[in-house]
C-alpha cells in the first residue's frame, strides 16, 4: 500500500512524455515548460503543429503600425518580422502589442522574432547614430566596439528587437563596390577580431546578432553588387570563410544570413555544399539562415538556376535557408500536398526556428519595455559612446610641418568648403534620409570648437558631391581668397537604400566604374591650391578613392569612414587638437581605377619583386609603364600628433611545434609631447610554401595609450595553428620551416623582422 501511494504522489507532480522527458507541470503543453529541455518542447510544439503553420514559421511579415497587427497577421504566427519606418518608442509599443497578440490571439501562441539592422546603430529613427562599419574597423579597438554594440543592444532590448541583422563579414577587396562602407576592411583577421566584439556586445542583452552575407559576397565581378564572385576553394577557405570560421566558434550566433551572390558560379543560397556541409558540417554552426533580400527568388530571376518560384524555394529549403523573407515560401505548403518536396526539409527548418525562440527565452518573455525607451534610447551617454568611436576612428594620413593641429592665433580665418562641409553623411542603413541634418556637420563642430575665440569661418560649398556643376566653384575659391587656410571637405555620400536614396555615389547598390573622386571635385581642389593658400583635406567617404594629386598637393589629409552623428565634432577636435588622432587603415588607398585590387596582403608573385621600376607619364617603363602597382596608402597607415618608436622587440621561443604559441615583446616609446594611442601590428610571412601564401598576414594588434616621454612593453601572442595554409589536397595544415614575424605600425612600415621555426 505504501508502494503505491508514493507512485501516485510521483505521478502528481511528474508526468513522463512518450519521448521520456519528465514533464513537470501537467497543466500545461510540455513546449510551455520552462523547465524542459529544449530539444523536447520544439519536438512537442512541431507535432501539434499544422502544415500552414509550420510553413509560416519559415517566413518574415514586415511589421506595420500598432493598429495594423490583426489585419497583417490574421491571428496566425510567422517566424520573424520586421519595421524600418517608425520611431523607437513608436516601435516598442507596437512590438509590445504584437507579442501580447502572438501570445493570446494565436493557436499556439508563438511568439515572433523580431530583427532590425543594426550596423551603426538600431535602424529605428530617434536611435543612437554610431559611426558606420568601415570607420569601426579603423579603430583597430575591439573592446571599443564591443561597449559600441553593447550600448546598442540596450536600445534593442528596450524597443523589444531581439535579432541584429549584422555584422556584416565581407572582405572588401574590390573597391568599386558600393558597399566597402559596410565591412571591417579588407583583412580577415581583424574583420574576425572586430566581429566577435561586435557580436559580444549585442549577446549581453540577450540579443543573436546575424552575421552575413554567408559568404564570398564582398569581391563581385566589376564591382557590381549582385554578381558572382570568382575565385578558387584555397581562396574561399583561407580569405573569405576566415571571420565566419572565428565569429561562429568564438560567440555562437543563433542566426547567419545567406547572400544572394554566386561563388564561381555556384548561387549560395542555393547550394547545400556551402549552407549544409560547410556551414554547418565544418564551421559547426547551429542556428538558423536567414535569407538576404531577394536571396531565394533570385535563384530563378538571376541565377536562372530553376525555372519556377516554387523550384527556387525548394532548391534554398534544402540547401539550408530556414527562414525567407520574400514569399517564395508561400509556395512550400502547396509543393507538400502535391508530393514535390519531403516533409522532412520543412520539419528541419522549423526546428532551427523554433530552437532559436527558446534559446532567446521568447516563450516566457519575449517582450521589450517601452517605458524605459526614452531614457535608453539615443541617450546622453550613448552620443557620447558614438563620438568616442568617431574620435578612434578618424585617420590623419599627411601632416606637412605639422599644420596640423591648426595654430588659433596664427589663422583668425579660416574657409570650410567643399560638397561635404555641412552635410552629415551616415552611410547605408541608418534611419535617416538623404536630405537629413541631423548630427554634427563639419562646419557646425568648428562653430561649437571655435566659440567667442575670435576666428572667422568662412563657408560655400563650392559644388556638390556628384554632378558636373561647376558654377559654384568661384563661391568657394572667394571664401579662400578671404581666408588665411581653407578646410575642403570632400568625399562620397550614400543613404539607407530604403529611404529612396538619390544621387548616392556609394552604399548598397550604387557601384562605381570609376574610384575617381566623383562630380568635379578634383576641378573645386585645383581651384583652391591655386589660391596659394594652406589646403588641408578632410575625406569622409564610405570608401577609399583614387587620390594621389590629393596626396602630392594637400598640406594635410584627414580620413573620417562616415562617423555617426558626431562625426563633425570629431572632426572639429582633431583639427584643433582637442583629439589626438588613432586611426588606422583598414582598407588600402588605390593609385588609380587600374592600380586596384591594391590589398596589402597579395601574393608574392602580385606585385613590385618581379617588375621593373615604376614609370612616369614623362618616362614610361615596363610593366604599369606609367605608374607602379603599390598602394597610395597602404593598409595599417596612421598618423598621430605623437611620436611613436619602436625601441627593441624579442621573441620568448624561436624554435616552436604545431600546439606552439608565438610570443613577442615589442617596447615603444612616445617621444612626442602629448599622450596617444599607437597600433602595434603583428604580420606574418611563411617563406617557403607548398602553395602560395600572401607577402604578409596581419596575425595580432593592440591599440596602446603611450604618455608623452614614456616607454610600454606590449606582448602580441600568435598561436602556431594561425599559420596555417590548404595545401594541394585542400586540407588546412601548417608546414614545417622557417615564418618571417614582421612588426610594426603599419603593413609597409615594419620595424622589426623576427624569425620562428616551426618543426
């Protein structure tokens, strides 16, 4: 009798699943039980699952207005949504409203996911502006980036997103493309460094960021986004799937999404070897794939890969894209009931989907909280965040006699000219508009800079940033005339492409042919040195261009990457020294349209040791007969108002095996007068090799504030499994013999050679 009242006590409290699983609340579905094992609530919530309902997991609803919810969801539940054209608290409360929806008015009540880009900030107006990828690389400060993502994902978490659709991890090796502006640069090893503190970030207010374009997608042919990328599988191992291999291992994203770009004329997004086998077979990735826009149609209207809509859905659902964010997928339900496509493909799908909603604790709590948006969002402490990244982020690349920083009581007037010296250019996605004027423009930094201190600013901007319109450039030439020193803020600008952008000369979608400097430009800087007066240029572009004349002729030459709303205050304070630059090159600076691809990191065969010597127009010589293939500015470059030198350098172990680390200890010296911050850089060489391997590697760095007059020892450590190659077979292993270790403060100003052995 005992036996068996203790068996009914047990069964009070424990009901035993046909899977096993103890269930510990009879009252409620084993998938509602918070207690439960992950893996069996997706399996009990699948079963109970419709076919209609499962095929909506597989897709995105964009989001409208709060009152809009019933009459866009109709009671039913979709994997993901989104909303890219109101406000931040706007938003909140509308994703407050459709969880509760979700949740009460559903079958089931599955919560949504709901995602938002969120490169430079969250793309909901009213956000925190943050400085734009391309200028967080040039930071070359990871744990700077980190506190950037994690001041964002605050504002996410507030508003109630809980899916980043960054970072993005393309290598921007072809410049013509329009969206450089959106990478880290044009080196895997720091795009991998500065996206696992990018994705970190976001993490700590439980958010899965999304990094993309799953993968090979950032060197289209010409330029042109959308087109296939050649290359080989040694290529597509050891440049391009490099940061996913780190982002991947080291944070564990919930969520990657696909390109809508071909890799040697294989469509990814429609290919089961990249977004099965390799993405998750060898890079043990576990999430879910999010379509890029377009990404699945595209196999039959670009690729031409399939004949139908429905065959393109069916080759991306078995190739791996779980969720589609067009409405191919509408087509999955009907492809079932006819026999065309096995169950098991949409099965596999839902489970990643759902897998990612209970991971992300949605099912208890998928809500943001509204009432704390206004005192996140866009806060003074998050302005702040945005500025200190500009000020990391600005890169001085000339300063002739240290005209720089600018001498108040010897220049009581100075000209600020050029199509961007008022304007505040973000880049592509963020919130705003093409003709916003929001944040700090160039001219406006030096107003609040310049205050009551007596020097007169003196503006026109003396064409704009595209046409052949050269009327105004006397405007700007009288603004010099009067002046002791012009400022000429030159550049490109580009806008969220789903803000109807126009006459943007980078961004998404807007390639150039050419990377010279866009409009008549070039004609305004002519004018201006003519005036025989100081020329000091301020680039801010989402891309490098084509420069030398800018380089032989300016007194100074300053590089912004599109700073976030304070990026003309930054400017302001570097001009005047109230900042002491450090940034550095993230991505090479080409002679000319034909000097490019100009990446540091080519092979050895690419470029000056088996050609002659640079020619001329005057006097032409072989190869590049009038000029030479080296880059204007080399990856790495960066100037700062202190002195930096690099006094001694040591290696722990010379002689290492493959479980070995390389360790060095490098000692620098600020021999200048003020306090700044020096990028230590670490490059590799292997020697000899099998196959070919780039001149250099860059293998470690650390930004280091250095006080005026002091020495730092900084240790870099390289782990000997980095130097590694895909031999002639494609299996990654690293060769025995001798690595030339190369350090210094920039791809082509090396201090110190070392050399380790590797047996």
């Amino acid at each position: 009798m005992k036996i068996i009242t203790l068996g009914i006590l047990c069964l009070s409290t424990l009901i035993i699943t046909t899977s096993g699983t103890l269930k510990t609340n009879p009252d409620i579905p084993l998938y509602k039980d918070k207690k439960a094992p992950v893996a069996d609530r997706v399996e009990d919530l699948l079963k109970r699952m419709t076919l209609k309902e499962k095929v909506e997991q597989l897709q995105n609803r964009a989001s409208g207005s709060a009152e809009e919810i019933d009459r866009i969801f109709k009671g039913e539940s979709y994997g993901c949504t989104h909303e890219m054209n109101r406000s931040a608290a706007e938003c909140a409360d509308m994703y407050q409203k459709l969880q509760t929806y979700m949740l009460t008015k559903t079958r089931l009540g599955i919560p949504i996911l709901t995602a938002a880009e969120g490169i430079e900030g969250i793309l909901q107006n009213n956000s925190t502006i943050f400085p734009q990828e391309l200028a967080q690389g040039s930071t070359f400060n990871p744990a700077l980036i980190n506190r950037m993502t994690s001041a964002a994902g605050d504002e996410a978490q507030v508003i109630g997103i809980h899916q980043i659709l960054s970072p993005v991890l393309d290598i921007a090796r072809e410049l013509r493309w329009g969206r450089v502006e959106e990478t880290f640069g044009e080196d895997p090893y720091l795009s991998a460094e500065m996206g696992v503190a990018f994705v970190k970030g976001y993490q700590k207010s439980s958010i899965t960021c999304t990094p993309k374009h799953f993968m090979a997608h950032g060197s289209p042919s010409g330029g042109l986004n959308c087109a296939n990328v050649s290359g080989g599988e040694r290529e597509l191992r050891s440049l391009y799937m490099y940061p996913f291999k780190r982002v991947i291992a080291e944070t564990n994203p919930l969520a990657v999404m696909s390109c809508y770009s071909s890799y040697d004329g294989v469509a990814m997004s429609g290919s089961p070897y990249y977004m099965t086998d390799i993405l998750r077979g060898e890079l043990g990735f576990k999430g879910y794939v999010y379509s890029d826009w377009g990404s699945v149609d595209r196999l039959q209207t670009f690729h031409h890969a399939v004949d139908s809509q429905e065959d393109a859905a069916k080759m991306a659902l078995i190739a791996g894209i779980d969720l589609d964010i067009d409405d191919a997928y509408t087509k999955l339900e009907g492809m079932i009931a006819s026999g065309k496509l096995d169950m098991k493909y949409i099965d596999q799908a839902v489970r990643r989907v759902l897998t990612v909603k209970f991971n992300l604790g949605l099912f208890e709590n998928p809500y943001g909280d509204p009432a704390k948006v206004a005192r996140v969002v866009h806060s003074a402490a998050n302005v702040s965040m945005a500025k200190e990244v500009a000020d990391e982020s600005a890169i001085l690349l000339k300063n002739s006699n240290n005209i720089l920083p600018l001498n108040l009581s010897k220049y009581k007037s100075i000209a600020v000219v050029g199509p961007n010296s008022d304007q505040t250019i973000f880049g592509d996605y963020s919130w705003t508009d093409r003709d916003t004027k929001l944040g700090t423009t160039l001219l406006a930094g030096l107003k609040e800079v310049m205050g009551n201190k007596g020097t007169t600013l003196n503006h026109a901007d003396g064409c704009d940033w595209w046409s052949q319109d050269k009327s105004h450039i006397a405007e700007a030439v009288k603004a010099v005339e009067q002046s002791d020193i012009a400022i000429v803020a030159i550049g490109t600008r580009s806008t969220f492409l789903g803000r109807s952008p126009k006459n943007s000369t980078s961004g998404e979608g807007f390639d150039l042919s050419s990377l010279e400097l866009p409009g008549v430009q070039m004609d305004l800087l002519k004018a201006i040195k003519a005036t025989g007066k100081p020329m000091v240029v301020v680039f801010i572009a989402g891309k490098p261009l084509a420069m030398p004349w800018v380089k032989d002729n300016a007194d100074a030459v300053l590089v912004q990457w599109y700073g976030g709303e304070k990026q003309g205050r930054t400017l302001a304070d570097i001009l005047t020294g109230a900042v002491n630059p450090s940034g550095h090159l993230n991505v090479s600076f080409p002679r000319s349209t034909g000097n490019t691809p100009s990446f540091y990191n080519h092979y050895v065969t690419d470029r000056n040791e088996p050609f002659d010597q640079p020619g001329s127009p005057e006097e032409p010589k072989g190869h590049y007969i009038f000029d030479r293939p080296d880059p204007l500015w080399a990856f790495g470059e960066g100037m700062s108002y202190s002195n930096f030198k690099y006094v001694s350098c040591s290696v722990k172990d010379s002689v290492l095996n493959a479980n070995g680390t390389i360790n060095v200890e490098v000692e620098v010296e600020n021999t200048g007068n003020r306090d700044g911050k020096e990028v230590v850089q670490l490059y590799v060489r292997d020697k000899v090799s099998s196959v070919a391997t780039p001149v250099q590697q860059l293998k470690a760095f650390k930004k280091e504030l250095i006080k005026a007059g002091t020495r730092v020892k900084i240790n870099l450590q390289v782990p000997v499994s980095e130097l590694g190659l895909y031999n002639d077979r494609m299996q990654y292993l690293v060769e025995s013999g001798e690595f030339d270790v190369q350090i210094g403060g920039a791809s082509n100003l090396i201090a110190f050679h070392k050399t380790v052995t590797v047996r």
